[in-house]
C-alpha cells in the first residue's frame, strides 16, 4: 500500500535522514543572486508593493532551489539581502519585516502560516523546503516591539534586526541568527543587545551561522568554529570585492582553510557595485567557486563536502603560524624599504629588484620573509613584499597583521597597493612567512583574473605559505592574513540608538 500524502513528507525526510547518516558527504549547493531591487525612496511602501517585490526575488530563488533539490543538495544556502535588497532607510524597510520566532516555537509555516501573525515570507520559504525536502537558509528582516522601559529601546518602539533563518526539509524554522557586526550603511537594522552563537544540528553535520561582517570579528565567527566546534559555517552575504585581499573568493576560502572549516558562502550578485564572488569552500581549499564581473546573470553552485571535516584523513593539521619566520635570522638581500597605500593602511614595502632572492619587510611587531624565484623577470611588472601590523577601517576598527607578496599595476611605486586585477609573470617557486602574534591567519593566492589556485600551494605546519610547483598561470598576490582579535578596540556603535 502507498502511504497517503499526509505522510509523504515525513517519509522523504526519513529517507534522506537516512541516507545523509550512511555517508560521510553531503551536498551543498550556494545561489549568487542578481538581486531584484526596489525604487529609492524614504518613504514606507504599502505593504502588498514591499510583498510582491519580494515574491519576484523568490520565484528566482525558487527556481534554484528546486533545482538544487533535483540536483541532489541536501541544503542551500541563498545571499543576504537576497529577498528585498537593499537602499533602505530605517522607515522605508519596515513593510518588509515579519515577527520571527525564536526556534523553540516548534512551528512551521507552511502548515500553520498564521500561528505568529502574517508572515508570508516565512511561509513561502518554508513550502519552499518541505516541498523539495531541502534545507533552506535565507536572509529577510526581524522586527521586535520594545518599551520605554527598555533604555536602548529606539523612538519608534522597535528593533528591527537583519536575520538569516534556517528551515529543514519538513519546513521547520530551526534557526534564527541577528547580524551583529553591522557594516556602517546597515543604520536602517539594530545590534542584538548580546552576540549569538546560533547553531543546529543535522543528519550531516553540525552547521553554524553568521552574516557577512560578521566573518571578520571573533563574536560570532571564532566562537562558533573553536568553542562550539560546527562543522560547516552558512554564511549569506552581500560582499564588494576589495583588491588586493578581500575579494568574497580569495578571503572567503582562505578563512575555510585558516579555521580549517566548511564555509557555505552565497553572494548577492550586482557588477555596478563590485558584489560578485560565491563558493563552497573546505579546509582543504575550494570545492568549488564562481566569480562573474562581466555578466548579470546569478548562478547556481553545487559540490560535495565532508559531513565532519576534523575525522577526515585529508584534514589539515594544526599550524604554528610564526614557528619558521622566528626561527630565523633576518634574510638577506636588498633593505630599502618605503610607505605605500592599502586604501587608508599604510604598508612597509620593498621592491623585489632581481628575478630570484631572500627579502625580509618589518612592520611593528611583524616581520615578513619570502623566498622566491620568478620564471621571467618583466621590465613592465613590478613585485613588492609587504608587511602591516596595526589597526584597519574608519569608524569600525579591527587589528589586522598581513605579509604578502604583491603586484603593482604599474612600474611607478607609488601605485603599489592599488588594486589589479591582472598580471602577467609566473612564479617557479615562493615561500612566505611572518612572525605572527596569533593563530588566525587565512592563506590567500590570487592568480590573474581573480582566480584561486586550488592544490597549487600548501601551508607547512611552521607556518610557510609555499607554491607546491610553480604557478600555472600569473600571480597577482600571495599573502598571509592575520587577525588579532584581542587588540580590537571597543565596538564604538554597539548601543542601538
């Protein structure tokens, strides 16, 4: 006898529970969204405009989630800001917030739309997950009432959060996560009056969840990876490529392979302002990625990851990321040092003058030693080793430590540090390393063209960044990215208004 359609649900669920717990993969599937916008404006919109933008941007991640689905992806993950976009002020995105629950509710929307009030994006999102027994994540819009009582309470009575939601294959919300490192044009959303390590588990691993800034600070994305120890990170977001290390694929898989991690990364799609770049991204370097800057056009990416990456044979061990660079005098070779520019960070430079040799940069309490040989030294290109140790940004202020190896875009020196895209000398060999002071250091190499150079380098255990054979096609940059969380000043807009 067939079970009745009642029960279909349950049974797919049981089945893909099934099959998920017998292997030591799962797929995995990221959407890059071209984002359908809404009209500028400061003034609120009715309701039912704000729904049927919405609706347009969810027939497209429709599209690609079924298709994921038939694809065999047991989850997806879609971008931030990829249900109604961005321009908004405060007031103007207030018709496109719904109440979302915290977790505990038990609830899904797909069969109970209204238990918490209308709410149909929720109830769109999770149909979207029951009917194609997949696990969804998506980011929309939180909002909560507040009283005066409340002394961080806003003036108009709420809080209204950027929030990524998770719904499993039955269509069950089973997290909620509210950005807590807002980038400085987010004043239209809140900070959550605490950080939240918001994780859940599944029948292929654990997962945890953070929102785009969030990837750079400790609170969440170090408190989830070493103290809550997930398994795979989701990560919506809505990333401008920034030359010449914080392209969304060169950083994002270097943060996969420094936290030693999956990372789910899904990027809203948008060439006017630089937003392109998503990836499925492991431990051992991209599993696979895609960049576009010529098109407008979003895609669909899948690959199989490893349900628990720390019991894979394959998984990388632990580095001692300074363990070489002390050990070590300084290397000879040419001194001469000079300023150079990485938007508002000034760099220590110096220029790599011969086809091969040993360079040592210091800045503060970070020296940077790079060994190299060039195939081919071109009179038209020009290479500098880098060191940075000190705060970056303008208002929100983080500690960053950087060694890298660097092409300028042009042979004038005052450019060093600007960003190019394209390069034309290859490497036979580098090694770079630093006397770093901390254990979170990502691994970038960036070839010509913004492509990653998967299997083409290895970090040593004694914290060497090395090609393996030579790059197979011309290095824009190779570099060693370094957090210091600790020295991080206070966050100077924590407080809601």
């Amino acid at each position: 006898m067939l079970p009745s359609q009642s029960l279909l649900p349950a049974v797919v669920f049981a089945l893909a529970a099934l099959q998920a717990l017998a292997s030591d993969t799962f797929m995995a599937a990221v959407y890059e969204h071209a984002v359908i916008l809404p009209d500028r404006t400061d003034q609120p919109v009715p309701p039912s405009d704000a729904l049927a933008l919405m609706n347009r941007n969810m027939d497209v991640l429709e599209g690609a989630i079924t298709e994921a689905a038939r694809q065999g992806a047991h989850i997806i993950v879609t971008p931030e800001d990829g249900i109604y976009g961005w321009r908004f002020t405060r007031e103007s995105i207030y018709p496109y917030l719904e109440d979302i629950p915290d977790p505990v509710v038990n609830w899904i929307p797909c069969t109970d739309p209204s238990r918490f009030g209308p709410a149909p994006v929720q109830e769109r999102l999770s149909c979207m997950a029951r009917n194609n027994s997949i696990y969804v994540v998506a980011n929309i819009g939180d909002k909560k009432p507040c009283d005066s009582s409340d002394p961080s309470c806003p003036r108009d009575g709420r809080y209204q959060y950027n929030t990524d939601v998770v719904f499993d294959t039955r269509g069950k919300l089973v997290a909620r996560y509210h950005k807590y490192n807002l980038f400085r044009s987010e004043t239209q959303f809140n900070y959550p009056k605490e950080p939240e390590a918001v994780t859940f588990e599944t029948p292929f691993g654990k997962f945890g969840i953070f929102t785009c800034f969030d990837i750079l600070f400790s609170e969440p994305a170090v408190v989830l990876v070493s103290k809550m120890q997930v398994d795979t990170v989701l990560f919506p977001t809505a990333w401008m490529n920034v030359l010449p290390f914080l392209t969304a694929v060169q950083f994002h898989s270097a943060w996969a392979m420094g936290m030693r991690v999956n990372l789910l990364s899904a990027n809203t799609h948008n060439t006017s302002m630089a937003m392109t770049g998503d990836g499925l991204f492991t431990p051992e370097g991209p599993a696979a990625y895609h960049y576009d800057s010529a098109t407008e056009e979003g895609h669909l990416l899948l690959a199989e990851l490893s349900t628990h990456p720390r019991l894979s044979p394959t998984y990388p061990p632990a580095i001692n990321w300074s363990s070489y660079a002390t050990s070590i005098k300084t290397f000879p070779g040419e001194n001469d040092t000079f300023s150079g520019a990485v938007r508002r960070d000034i760099f220590t430079f110096g220029e790599l003058r011969h086809k091969d040799g040993n360079y040592t940069v210091c800045q503060g309490d970070l020296c940077c030693h790079l060994v190299y040989q060039m195939s081919n030294k071109r009179k038209d290109e020009v290479y500098v080793l880098g060191a940075f140790d000190g705060l970056h940004g303008s208002l929100i202020k983080y500690h960053w430590q950087i060694c890298t190896l660097l092409k300028c875009p042009s042979t004038n020196l005052s450019t060093c540090g600007q960003p190019v895209e394209t390069a034309q000398t290859k490497f036979e060999m580098f090694s770079l390393s630093g006397t770093f002071g901390t254990s979170y250091v990502f691994p970038e190499v960036l070839y010509s063209g913004v492509q990653l150079a998967p299997g083409e380098f290895e970090v040593l255990r004694d914290g060497r960044l090395k090609s393996k054979h030579g790059t197979s096609k011309p290095l824009v940059t190779a570099t060693l990215f370094g957090r210091l969380y600790e020295k991080d000043p206070p966050h100077p807009l924590r407080i809601s208004p």
